[in-house]
C-alpha cells in the first residue's frame, strides 16, 4: 500500500508556522507535517498557502507565475498553481523546473571558490539583465528521484488531504482535480478539512462539491468566526462519502493552535480548541496510515476534560464574535454564514441523516459517543 499526504496551509501560513509565536504550541497544520513520519515528497509534501510570499517557488512541480502577496492574500491568486503542484507530486513527475540560477545561488557558488563563469550582462544603459548561468542540478529532478526510489507503488494507492482555511478548500479542488484526471480518478481521498475558508468571489463548484472519489471527509468548523469574507464551506458529497463535521467554538485560527483571547496574536488563554481539534486530527490521519510522532493521545477523560474547559469559557468564545481579521462582521443572522454546497445557510442549519453525528454544526454538547466515527 501506498499513501500520499498532502498538507495545504492557510492563506499567508507556511511550513515555518511550526514555530510560529501566534499559535502557542505550533500551528496545527504544519505541526501535523513536521511530525508526519513519513519521507518528504515520496509520502508526504506541505503545500504553503496564497498570499504567503513565494517561499518555494523553484522547488514546484509547475510554474507558478510568481504571485503577488497582497492578491494571493484578498483573492487567493496562486492556490490553482499550488493545486496543480500536488497533482503532479501524486503523479511523480514535474511539469516545469526553474534552469537559471538566482542570483543568490550565484552568490554562493563564487564566495566558496566554485569555478563557474561570470555573470553575462546584457540590456542598455536604462536596465541591465544579467544571467547567473545555468543549474547543473534543479531540485524537480531530486525530487522525482527520490519518489521514484522510495515510493511503491508510483501512483499511490491512497491519498490523505489535510487543510486549514483556503488550504483546505485546496483539498476540495485538489480532489476534483484528481476525479477528472485518467491517471488518478480511481485513488481514494480522505479529507481533513480544518474551517475550509475560500474568501470573496470564490465559491465556485469545484470548491464547494466533491466527487465520490472522496472516501471520508472530516471537517472542524469556527463557530464563533464573523469575519466578513470568511463564510466557511461544507461541501456536498456523494452518497458513498463517509461525512463527519463538528463546530467548534472560537474563531479561525482558535481551531489551529491560536490561544488568543480575542482570536489573532499572542495568547494562551483559550487552548482547549486547537488541543480537542489537534488531537482528533491525529487519530483520524492515525487511521489513514500516516505515522506520526509526538501525538496527544488524550485519553477520553482527557478529551472531556477539555470540553469542559469550553464549557466554562463560553462567554470568551462568545465574545470573540465582535471581532474581525477584515475589520468588518458578518452573519446569517446571529450566527454565522455558512456555503453548504449550493446553498447559503446559518451555520446550525448545516446538519443531516448523511452526517455522523446526523447534528452536524448544530451539535451543542459532547460525551465519549461524540466522536466515534474517528475511532
């Protein structure tokens, strides 16, 4: 068996964010791919987010066109390439490489005394272009050796998606993506999907359903959020998809680590949602075969523990409503909105026979039978 994760990040998050002060104990998606035991490329990649500065352009599996931050922040320009990216991953074969140096690598190259030529010159006495030579080595070709050597099968024969923000709507597109392609239509997807943001002008149907290759979608939803533009998505599925969703309270980032009283910077009032959410995030990728390292493993007291602690703390959670990341509120009602497939609806409207537990984002209290389809 072969199973391939990929880990999408929010909207300006990268893999760094592991150590990021904002989230008290790691922001959870890219605390998951840190402890994802697995080899990089060959059974895992962490994707980082739109708007989150180009990190790793010359390492992708496609071109990525070099997106602005402040457009890939408000419209999510650069997550089609980021998708595009993973496709090619599962598949193990790069579209595009970066065969120029930068630069920088220049740069290197001649203060550790490696005999390369200078660097041409050409252009006008305006604007001088220079070129650093060419790559002996580009990081696709690593890459793809390494998934070649290691991963056996070469398509894998399962693949987990995990999420957070517009990265998680990237794990909707991604696993249409892979519905519609020859190569890939018959692997089974697994999702993990943590408060699935996809922003202004971007609910389109390949973002808001998915198709049956989609075995089990699991889904953590901020039910305090009132950001206007961040209306979450619970996607429609197919009548074979295993479905589970569970609201949450606090805001956005509460879900993944931050602990902030208020929902953004520095905090450690409010860390029983990222602990509840971190630790059935491991349990469910646990039984997906990823091997992970330096898991939770709460015991049921433990976990309930924690539940009452959100009990106790409502009014915190409650409060947060009047804040916003956009500067401006929004609802459905008194409540938050929420694109269930097609459909605009309040958040505890999203609830359904399909659904285990059939509440849904309705659900207002918790006991060890609460989450029994992650075990």
């Amino acid at each position: 068996m072969s199973v391939f994760t990929v880990y999408f990040c929010g909207t300006g998050a990268t893999a760094g964010d592991v150590s990021n002060r904002d989230y008290w104990n790691g922001e959870l998606v890219s605390t998951l791919a840190f402890n994802d035991q697995g080899r990089e490329f060959a059974h895992k990649i962490v994707v980082d987010g739109p708007g989150s500065g180009n990190l790793h352009d010359d390492n992708l599996f496609v071109d990525d066109r070099d997106h602005g931050q402040t457009m890939g922040t408000l419209l999510g320009h650069g997550w089609e390439e980021n998708v595009a990216h993973a496709l090619q991953m599962i598949k193990g074969k790069s579209l595009w490489s970066r065969g120029s140096r930068t630069k920088a690598e220049y740069q290197r190259l001649k203060d550790a005394g490696v005999p390369i030529p200078d660097a041409g010159r050409n252009g006008n006495w305006f604007r001088n272009r220079y070129h650093y030579g060419e790559r002996e080595v580009v990081p696709q070709a690593l890459q793809e050796q390494i998934i070649q050597t290691f991963r056996k099968p070469l398509i894998p024969t399962q693949v987990n998606l995990v999420g957070w923000s517009r990265g998680g709507i990237s794990c909707h597109m991604l696993a249409n993506a892979m519905a519609s392609d020859p190569q890939l239509r018959d692997v089974p997807v697994n999702i993990l999907a943590l408060d699935p943001v996809p922003g202004i002008l971007n609910v389109q149907d390949q973002r808001t359903g998915l198709a049956g290759n989609v075995r089990e979608y699991v889904g953590f939803f901020a039910r305090d959020e009132r950001s206007r533009g961040f209306a979450c998505v619970v996607p429609q599925v197919a009548g074979s998809t295993r479905m589970s969703i569970f609201p949450m309270p606090g805001r956005h980032a509460t879900l993944v680590g931050n602990a902030s009283a208020t929902g953004e910077g520095a905090g450690d009032a409010c860390k029983a949602p990222g602990l509840i959410v971190r630790h059935l995030a491991e349990q469910s990728l646990a039984r997906w075969g990823v091997e992970l390292g330096n898991c939770l493993a709460l015991s049921d007291a433990q976990l309930m523990r924690e539940h009452q602690a959100l009990l106790k703390d409502d009014a915190t959670y409650t409060a947060m409503r009047k804040h916003s990341y956009t500067y401006v509120t929004e609802g459905e009602g008194d409540e938050r909105r929420v694109h269930h497939g097609p459909l605009r609806k309040a958040f505890s409207l999203v609830r359904g026979e399909h659904m285990d537990p059939s509440d849904g984002l309705s659900l207002q209290r918790w006991d060890s039978h609460t989450y029994k389809a992650l075990r």
